[in-house]
C-alpha cells in the first residue's frame, strides 16, 4: 500500500509540472519551460537536461536506477522519458536541432525499455507513446540498439 501511494504521489506530481510545461510551451514561454524542466530533471537524476542528453544510455540508466527503490524506477524512466520528449520539442522550437534529437532519443529508449518491463495500459496519460518520438525522429537516422555479447 506505502508503495502503490509513493507511486501515485510522483506520478500526479509529473502530472501537473508536464501539464505546466506543456502550458509554458503553447505560450512560447521557452525559458521558464526550461527551468521547470531541468528543476524536475535535476530532481529525478541528479543532473540538467544538457547533461542528460550527452549521457549515453548505460549512463542514464544508471542515474535512473541510482538512489532509487527498484519498485519505482520504472515510473521514474517513464517521467523521465515524459520529460526528454518535452526537452526536445523546446530545443526543436529553439532550432537546437542536435539537442532536440538526442532528448528525443533518449526518451525513446527510456520508453522501449520500460515496454519491456510492463503492461502498455499501466502507463500514465502524459506518457508520450512510441509513434510521438518516431514522428519527431523522422528527419533523422535512428541509431541500431546492440545486445551486449
């Protein structure tokens, strides 16, 4: 039960900020967009979203899992995942079309690995479904993901 709270507490939270920035973005509030992005970024890694994006995916992982209950790190890639998708569409707006990829990328990964790990339909609304990171990637070559040996 402490569990399934704890869950929906960070999961309503997200809710809210992604709704806040979503709001920032529609009014083409970039800055203050940013900074509510690199403050929940900040709070859920441990580092800005321009760091995020040159992490490589072991990296990120592991800032994901660090710290954190087992329990939650799957809703943690998800708001993270939220977060890049949101991170890229403002660098796209600001023409940072390399950061805007990489944010793009990474959140795709993100979301790939938490399909692996669970049932499509527990994830939240705000959640950006695989089609919005392809679309978004459309323009650019999408690197293969190799298993290690």
């Amino acid at each position: 039960m402490v569990r399934r709270d704890y869950i929906l507490r960070i999961i309503q939270e997200a809710a809210q900020l992604i709704s806040r920035i979503r709001a920032l973005k529609k009014e083409q509030r970039w800055s203050e967009a940013e900074g509510s992005l690199d403050t929940e970024v900040k709070s859920l890694v441990g580092v800005n979203v321009q760091t995020v994006a040159k992490l490589s995916q072991t990296e990120l992982l592991a800032l994901v899992i660090r710290g954190e209950s087992t329990l939650a790190v799957k809703e943690k890639a998800l708001i993270l995942s939220a977060l890049l998708n949101e991170a890229g569409d403002i660098a796209t707006a600001q023409n940072r079309d390399e950061e805007s990829r990489s944010c793009y990328l990474k959140g795709l990964h993100l979301l790939l690995d938490a399909l692996k790990e669970g049932d499509v339909f527990e994830f939240p609304e705000f959640v950006p479904r695989v089609e919005i990171f392809l679309s978004a990637l459309k323009d650019s070559p999408l690197p293969s993901r190799r298993k290690p040996v």
